[in-house]
C-alpha cells in the first residue's frame, strides 16, 4: 500500500467512524499535501452565509473569495476544492504546485472530504447538532455524543466479532483548580482534552461527559492494551503541570466481549473500576476484573494490579463462539456464551455470582457455567459447548496446528465426557481451518 493509499484510508476511516468535522479536515489536509509531497495543507469551508470561504483547519488566511469548481493555483498555492453535487462547499489549499498525478489524487481526497461537509450541513440543518451532542468548552462529543458513538460502536464489534474498550476518566482534584479561578480549571479542562484527543488514533472517540469526567471509546481494543494506552495518556496529561504543580487523573476500563456484553453494563464496569482507582488513591487506571472486588477494604492493603485476561480464556471464548456458531446458535446466544467462556474453566461458585451481580454475566448464563457440574448427558447445549472449548484449549488446541490436532485426538479418546456433536463440529471447522 502508497503513502497515498494510507491517508485516503484512513480518511475513509475517519468519515466512516463518525468524527467531527474538524477531524476529518485534519485527516483530508494532510492525504493532500502528502500527494504533493508539501509539508503542510490548510481546510476551508462554506461560510454559513455563503459569501466566502472560511478556515477550518491548518494555516492561512482566515477567509478566502469563493472558490471555483476546478482546481486552481494562486500565489504558489493550489486550491482543490470540494465539490458535492455540483456546488463547491470548500477547498483544500497546498503549499506549492504538482502534477497531473498529484492534482487528481487530491481532488479524490477533496471529493471524500465534500462528503463530510455535506454531512455535517445536514446534520445542523435537522437540527441535531441543536439537541447537544458537542460539549461547548472542549469541542468534544457530550454524554449524549459519547452515548450515540458508543452503541454504534458497539454495534459493530457485535456485527464483525472485534472487541471494543470503554474508559471513564476522571481529573483529580479538579476543584483545587477552579479555586485558583474557574478560568483556570477550564484550561486544566482543555488540556486534558488536547492530551487524550492527540494520543488516540483517528477512529477513536473521546468525549467529555461530566463536569471533570471524560470517556473514551476505543475499537478494536482488549481491557488490558486500552488500560496501556489511557495510563499512558494519563502520563502525558500530567507532563504538562506546571512546575511546583500536580496533575494527575483516575480512571476505569472495561471492554466487550471480556466484561459485558451491552452499552449499560460496559460502562457501569468502567466507572466501577474508575471507582477502584480513587479509592486506591487515584493517579492511576484500572481494569475491571471479574472475579475481583471492587474497591479496597478500609484500612485495608492497596489492591493489586488488574489482572490480565489470560490467552487461554480469550482462545476458550474465541472457539466457543465458532462452535456455537457452527451449531446453529443465534447471534445473542453467541455472544453471551463468549463472555461466559472467559471465566467457565476458572470462576469457582461464588465467582459466577459475583459476575451476575456486578452486571458481567445474566442468570442464564451463569446457569449454562454452573451446570458444568452435571453429568455429561445432563448439561445444556451451550455447557456442552463452553466444555468443548475449554477441553481443547486446556489441551493445547490453540497453539499450533499439529497441537490442535493432537487435541482433538484426545477429546475423542475421553469418550463421552465431550459431547459428540460438539466434537464433530470442532472437526469441521479445523478441517476448514486447515483448508
């Protein structure tokens, strides 16, 4: 893949995942000058009154004339503008002049970038923009933005099978600077929304829900790499103290399929492990942990570091869901059998019933986990299921090739300990693995 070909996706990326405007533009600018090779591009749009052009992004004058509909160059500049059924709702301006190959890949970028113009017309015109999803000290999604990204999000790692990370985040002690003045608590407000903004990736949400709470939505991530990334940013936002000075923040993570399986329960989880991180002091980020309490005991010695969710449970989970699948399973028993599949070979009795009360698991679920005690013609199908999958990772089925063979080999020869047709139907998808 080109230079080109990674900014013109991860444009695509950005106007697919729903990113304000301005971010969009930042990622268009930049697809736009690297086809030029120049060092920087500036975004201007429509002005609301349509007389002019304004900037939305990058360096330059703060307005310029209307636009025409055919890329132009001006005072060593070229102008590529963004046209959406026929009308010219911005340009994209960049240092220098190129060829016939640059311009025409930067009016492709230009015309993906219209979309996005166009889109966020519509919004404001049906008035969306109006019932308050943008929080108006940081520019950031609100509660009712985090809320919209996140079931979307959520969504989609149902439809696709990818896991997504929730995080609340808190400011310590933000109240100490508002003393000072409120000013001054806005600037330490805006920082951290300058911080986290900058340390996530292009398709990553971070909102602002609360007056010193801050959530991130995080695609495609496991508990434990989103704990890394946001102690990370934690550490960059408390770079920027000034000296004599402290910042710091607290923070909790949850993630799906791991922890919970609906918007509510992720991020119940996540501020229950936020509420983790304070009691403990706060300066730190969390994890959720499933069979873990939530909360130091008072006097009590500080609580270890989260665990992490060991290979085995995330592979027990993956070949549960395969097998379900393969079997005839609907999507929503699917997916509550994977997160069942994380604790069905290590959470004792009390485990289970931890995870149900804290939201992790429904009663059925625990059910199909408990009923591993029952002889093997007694269990439901979904035991029978979590018991295959357990089997075969515990004997090494993951590993490799070869060890998945050897694996299944040993599940036959346990005889009817393993159900029969679960059996078959970890034949056939290994045969097609194998395929």
């Amino acid at each position: 893949m080109t230079g080109h070909d990674r900014d013109l996706a991860e444009l695509a990326e950005a106007l697919r995942s729903g990113l304000e405007l301005r971010a969009v533009l930042a990622a268009a600018s930049a697809a736009a000058a690297g086809a030029f090779g120049a060092e920087g591009a500036a975004a201007y749009v429509l002005a609301d009154d349509g007389s002019s052009l304004e900037l939305a992004y990058g360096d330059g004058p703060p307005s310029l004339p209307l636009a025409d509909a055919e890329v132009a160059v001006h005072d060593g500049r070229t102008m590529i503008p963004m046209v959406s059924a026929r009308r010219v709702l911005g340009c994209l301006v960049v240092d220098g002049a190129g060829g016939e190959d640059a311009v025409e890949r930067a009016r492709l970028v230009a015309a993906v970038a219209a979309q996005a113009v166009q889109a966020a017309r519509l919004w404001d015109s049906q008035g969306i923009a109006a019932a308050g999803t943008l929080d108006a000290l940081t520019g950031l999604p609100n509660r009712h933005g985090f809320a919209s990204v996140l079931a979307r999000e959520l969504a989609r790692a149902k439809r696709t099978g990818a896991s997504l990370a929730v995080s609340v985040v808190d400011i310590d002690g933000l109240a100490r600077h508002n003393v000072q003045s409120h000013a001054e608590g806005d600037r330490v407000l805006r920082l951290a929304a300058e911080c986290f903004s900058r340390g996530v990736r292009s398709y990553d949400c971070v909102c602002r829900i609360g007056g010193d709470s801050f959530a991130l939505v995080l695609p495609g991530m496991s508990a434990e790499s989103a704990t890394t990334l946001v102690s990370r940013l934690a550490a960059t936002f408390a770079a920027q103290a000034a000296s004599g000075t402290t910042m710091t923040v607290s923070g909790g993570v949850a993630s799906f399929p791991q922890n919970a399986g609906s918007q509510d329960e992720l991020v119940q989880l996540a501020r229950s492990a936020l509420l983790d991180a304070r009691a403990a002091g706060g300066g730190r980020i969390s994890a959720h942990e499933p069979d873990g309490h939530h909360g130091p005991q008072p006097d009590g010695p500080e609580p270890s570091a989260p665990r992490a969710v060991s290979a085995d449970a995330r592979a027990t989970s993956e070949y549960a869901g395969l097998l379900a699948g393969e079997l005839g399973l609907d999507a929503d028993r699917i997916e509550r059998l994977r997160l069942a599949a994380y604790v069905y070979g290590t959470a004792d009795t009390a485990g289970v019933q931890a995870r149900v009360a804290a939201g992790a698991l429904d009663g059925e679920s625990a059910e199909w986990i408990l009923a591993r005690s029952r002889t093997p013609d007694e269990r439901p199908l979904e035991t029978r299921i979590l018991h295959t999958a357990d089997a075969f990772v515990r004997a090494g089925g993951h590993t490799s090739q070869a060890g998945a063979g050897r694996a299944l080999a040993g599940l036959f020869e346990a005889g009817g300990e393993i159900d029969a047709d679960c059996l078959r139907a970890l034949e056939r998808l290994l045969a097609a693995d194998a395929a």
